[in-house]
C-alpha cells in the first residue's frame, strides 16, 4: 500500500480505513505512544500500539530519530491535541538511531542554541524551527516564481561563472583552473590569465543583472533567481558569501514603474504565505514570543509575526527622496544626540543599517522607498539625473531588516554611459555585449535585486541570515 503524507493524514476524514505513514519518530511515550513526523508539516501523527501486540525487540529499537514506516487505522483520538491518530498494526524499523549517539546530537529532546544547530547544519532541519523555515523558504520560492510567470516575465538562468564585476566593487572570488603552485606569470611579472581555462580573468557572479539587461531588450521582461557570490568579509547576521538573488529587469520601464512592481511583487509573495504557511508562521511566532520574554522591554518586538507580515501589506510604500531622508536624518534626535554610530552631518553620506532602520522603524512606521541617490555612491549603471549629482536609484527599506530592495532606472544613453565608465576606470572592452545595447534600439529600462535570504528572514522572524539558508557560507565557514 502506497503510504500518505502525514499533512495528507492529518487532514483525512476517512475515519477506520488502512493507512501507512513513514517518517522520523519524535517522541515515544509509555511504550505505547509514538509521535512521527516527515518533514510535510510541523505537526506529528500520533501512533498508538495496543499493549502486547508487539515484541519488546521491535519497540527497543523505537527511538527518537529513529526512521520507521507504520501501517495501521485512521481512528478518532481519544486524546486531546489532535483530530485524528493511527492505531498501529505493523511497524517496520527503516533506519536505527543509536540513544547515546543521539544525545551528543541536536536530535537529543533538549533545547539547543542557533549556534549549536548551525555546527550540526545537516541536522538542523530536522528541528521544528528548522522544518519551519525551510518550507516558508520553499514557498516563498514558488510563490515568486508564480508572480512572474503570472505577470508574464520570462526566466532567465544567468552565469555563474562570469567575466564581469556587475557592482564594480572588486569584491568577487575569483575563478581559476591554475594549479596554485605553478600559476603562469607575463613578463611583466602579473598572472597570465591567457593560460588558463577561459583564457582571461574571471570570477563567480556577483549579480546576474547586466546578462538579465540583455535579455530584457529581447524578451522584454525578465527575471533571475539564482545563486550569487561576495568575497566581502563581513562577518555580521546580515551577510553571507554566498546567497540567493531575484533580479527582474524590464524594457520600457522608468523608475516610478520599478517602484510599483517591486511594491506589487513583495505584497503578492507575502500574501502567498500567509495563505499557505499558516502553521509554520504560527510555530516561528510563538517562538518569537518565547524569545522576546527572555530580552530587556526595549529590545522586544512591537508586533506578532503575522501582525508584521499583515502591516506591510495594509500599508502603502511611503516614498521618499534621499535628499528628505538626508534632512530627516540630521534633524533626528539620535543624530542630535549623538546616539547613531555613523553621525549624519551632510548631504551624500552612504545611510547604514541604524538610518535606514530608524526611517521604517520610527519616523514613518511603514515600509520606505528612498530614491534619488548621489551619483558618487552608486553603480555606474543607474541612470543620471538631469542636475547630474543624482542618480534614479531607488531601495526598499523594512521594519527589522533595513534594505531588503536595491534598484534603479538603467542609464539607457550610450555617451553618458561611457563617460560613468571612464570616471570609475571600467574599461570599454570588458563590457563591449553591454554597450550594444545601447546602440541597437535602447531604451528606458529598470530592474531591481532582492536579497532572497533577507526576504525569508523578515517572513520567519528570525534574527541571524545564516539561519535561512541551508548552508551558510561566511567568512571561515565552509562546513558541510
């Protein structure tokens, strides 16, 4: 008999009728009571063995962690907590899990910290936090995909391996088939890069924006999810080396159009998972609750989970020039007061994570769209404004998180693009395919790039990046 998922079970009216569950077993009580999980849902099935229908041998091997597959009768539950439980007529053991190995894992039933879980990371999902996560991070994937394909973009699987530093920041690790010890040099003394596999200098993307651009003037609308590098050495809960990023890019497309389809994306996904993880977001909520009754009253959070999620979607962006925000920032009293790590004092600062969270979190209390950047701390690509010290640049600021959203309106004009280049040292040759552009048929056109793990972040309520993503990859951190 096939057996069913226990999502499947747990949701059955079909009360007295032969059912198989196979799964991990979470808890087995009295030696009669065996609660199973498999990964469908955050809840168990409970399994109840009818005293002496099974040998000692079998149920000695029962164990927490242990793999198993029950055949038996969907029954009423007599007990309270559950709708429906499985009385077992036949248990067969798939995969032992030793009791005192067990308790040197996180699998062992006490609490274990964020920490412990993140050196046993092939463990760790196996956790209700961690389940819980790793679906919401599975929906949210489908539920962008489905947006896109909804609103008729096309997806497009960019490089990997790329001859190009989209952000111009030297911040990318480099690729090579060289043997280490015996790396060719010019005459000059540098890397012959003419040796090696490519033939040239290349490197593991850093964005996959300039490739989507290309396709955008094709396809006219088009899309990147993929997986995305940065050698930058910070070892913080908000970066990672390497992640995941969602990079749409759209022909005929000025700023206040990217604005209105980064908006209607982010409420579409979040709305998606509040109508499909309604059990995993109540878990990570009570978790969240559990863990804000152990920090100081100022440090808690201000809303449920839900109630956060909900927020977002009941309220506009408030948008707002950098200029605004600039002046906002140094009328504050936290900038007054010296209370900001990095001080306010003029127009063109680069606004970190304390600025951007107090523009969400305290002056306008709803998500932020700051736009209109100075020239001097953007890419080369954005498009420059008419007083030539702005750029159309703009990013998505959340309550939590900071910036979850980087955009902008491509600079689409051939001369003032190779005059950007030349300021910042981009040789033309390296980008030839990206300067075609602009010679055959260009056009306005935005995109925007979303950190995909700062999304799911935000949606799980969970405070460190490298909890959202299966294997986190940090500086000194390549495990697994």
């Amino acid at each position: 008999m096939k057996h069913s998922k226990v999502i499947e079970v747990l949701k059955s009216d079909k009360l007295l009728q032969p059912v198989v569950v196979k799964g991990w077993v979470r808890s087995f009580r009295n030696d009669r009571f065996i609660a199973i999980n498999d990964g469908s849902t955050i809840h168990t099935i409970q399994c109840v063995l009818e005293d002496d229908t099974f040998d000692k041998a079998l149920t000695d091997r029962i164990t927490v962690g242990a793999a198993v597959t029950v055949s038996g009768t969907l029954v009423e539950s007599k007990g309270s907590g559950q709708r429906v439980e499985i009385q077992a007529n036949s248990i067969t053991i798939e995969g032992d899990a030793d009791p005192e190995e067990l308790k040197l894992t996180i699998l062992s039933p006490k609490k274990h910290s964020l920490e412990k879980l993140r050196q046993q990371a092939h463990l760790r999902v196996r956790t209700n936090t961690f389940g819980a996560i790793m679906r919401v991070r599975s929906k949210l994937s489908f539920a962008i995909h489905e947006y896109f394909q909804k609103n008729n973009f096309y997806y497009v699987n960019t490089p990997v391996i790329t001859g190009s530093d989209a952000e111009g920041a030297g911040e990318a690790f480099k690729v090579t088939n060289f043997e280490l010890n015996k790396v060719p040099t010019t005459q000059e003394g540098g890397i012959d890069y003419s040796k090696d596999f490519f033939g040239r200098e290349t490197n593991l993307t850093v964005s996959g924006q300039l490739e989507a651009e290309t396709y955008a003037m094709g396809l006219g609308q088009v899309y990147t999810f993929g997986p995305t590098f940065r050698a930058e050495n910070s070892n913080t809960s908000r970066h990672l080396a390497e992640f995941w990023m969602v990079e749409p890019e759209v022909a005929f497309c000025d700023l206040d159009g990217n604005m209105d389809l980064a908006e209607d994306f982010i409420k579409y996904v979040l709305q998606y998972i509040l109508d499909n993880c309604q059990d995993d977001l109540e878990f990570l909520e009570k978790r969240l609750v559990q863990e804000d009754k152990s920090k100081p009253q100022a440090e808690r959070e201000e809303m449920l989970l839900r109630d956060k999620l909900k927020f977002v979607l009941e309220h506009n962006f408030k948008r707002v020039s950098y200029t605004e925000a600039i002046d906002i920032l140094k009328n504050s009293k936290p900038n007054k007061k010296k209370k900001f790590k990095y001080p306010i004092n003029e127009w063109g600062a680069d606004l970190q994570s304390e600025h951007e969270r107090f523009l969400v979190e305290k002056h306008f209390k709803c998500p932020v769209i700051l736009f209109d950047y100075p020239a001097k701390i953007k890419a080369f690509y954005m498009r420059l404004n008419e007083d030539g010290n702005t750029v159309r640049a703009m990013d998505i600021l959340f309550p939590g998180i900071g910036e979850i959203v980087g955009g902008s309106q491509r600079e689409e004009r051939l001369d003032v693009l190779k005059e950007k280049m030349a300021a910042l040292n981009i040789p033309e040759e390296e980008l030839w395919w990206y300067l075609d552009t602009r010679k055959f048929g260009t056009c306005v056109h935005s995109g925007f790039g979303l950190g995909f793990e700062r999304l799911v972040l935000f949606v799980t309520g969970m405070s460190n990046i490298r909890d959202v993503i299966p294997y986190p990859r940090t500086p000194l951190n390549a495990e697994f």
